[in-house]
C-alpha cells in the first residue's frame, strides 16, 4: 500500500464517522454531567465511583447521536477500520492507575480520568488525519493538570468543566473540518 493509498482510506473513514464528532458530542454531554456530580457535597470517594458509572452512558448516548448525525461505525471494505476500536481501548490499560489513584487520593480521581481521556485522542489526529485531536490531546491533559493544582480540592469540578468546553471546541472543529474533507472528495 502506497502513502496515497492510506490517504485515501483514511480520508474515507473520516468523512463516513465524520471524525468521530458522534462520541465527541457525547463525551460533552457525559463530561456536564461529570462537571454536576463534582459540585455535590459528597466525598470525592462518592463523586468518583459515580463518575466512573456515568461514564457508561458514554456509548450507548453516541450511537444515538450516531443516528442523528447520519454517521457511519464501520466502513467494512476498509482495512483500516478496527484500528479506531483498538485505539478506543488502548486508554483501559491506564484504568490501573485510575483505580489506585480511586483508592489512594480520590479527590484527584477526575483529574486523573480527564487526562486519560483526552490523552487517548491523540493517535485519533493520525488515525483520521485531524491535527485537532493532537492539539486537543495535549491542552486537555496538561490543562487538566494546570486547572487541579490550582484549585482546592471542592473546586475539582472545574477540571470536567476544561473538558467540557474542549470537547465543544473540538466537535466545531471536526464539524468545520469534516465539511472541508467532504469538498475534496467532491474536487
């Protein structure tokens, strides 16, 4: 396979999932109601076990918007696609290091679970070719950890508030980007 080659497929999948905008809009929405469960008086041992099952809501809410954005999972004539899948699950493997940091400092636990996150976008920038993923990956996670150590401890809720609006800012991006992508097939 030639480099022009791999373009083209993935210049395919990205105008078929158009970008993954579906699971970006849907991290956004998980990522509000996350920012909510941070201002609760509970204990941060309460707040992130709640914000771990929320995060389960994450899939089935982007095959919804899936629907509604008219996006397309699987391209099966194209070798590339199960790479999306596994480079989804490739952020589980940082799941150990939530769970010790769940057991031995929960207040932090949201930061840790942002980082993870948005550091897990960035083979997505090759992957669709959308430098955005790679910009966001890195303001996401550093910016996570620049907004925890600046805050006290019952102002964590700002840390799922960063992602939130990255995650809008990112969605118009792929949106702006995927129209972009769209006109060069038609050119």
């Amino acid at each position: 396979m030639n480099k022009q080659d791999l373009k083209k497929l993935k210049l395919e999948l990205a105008i078929n999932a158009k970008s993954g905008i579906d699971f970006i809009i849907s991290a956004a929405i998980v990522w509000t109601i996350i920012a909510y469960i941070w201002t609760l008086p509970k204990e941060a041992f309460t707040k992130s076990i709640w914000t771990f099952y929320v995060g389960m809501f994450m899939l089935p809410l982007a095959y919804l918007l899936s629907k509604a954005l008219k996006t397309t999972w699987t391209t099966k004539t194209n070798p590339l696609q199960p790479l999306g899948m596994w480079l989804n699950f490739a952020q589980l493997f940082y799941f150990p290091f939530l769970f010790f940091i769940l057991r031995d400092n929960p207040d932090y636990f949201v930061m840790t679970y942002v980082i993870i996150t948005g550091a897990h976008f960035f083979p997505y920038a090759w992957f669709y070719d959308e430098i955005g993923y790679a910009i966001f990956a890195g303001i996401i996670s550093v910016g996570a950890l620049l907004v925890a150590i600046n805050v006290s401890t019952d102002q964590m809720y700002y840390v799922p508030l960063l992602m939130v609006v990255c995650l809008l800012l990112l969605a118009l991006w792929l949106f702006i980007s995927n129209n972009r992508k769209k006109g060069m097939i038609v050119n």
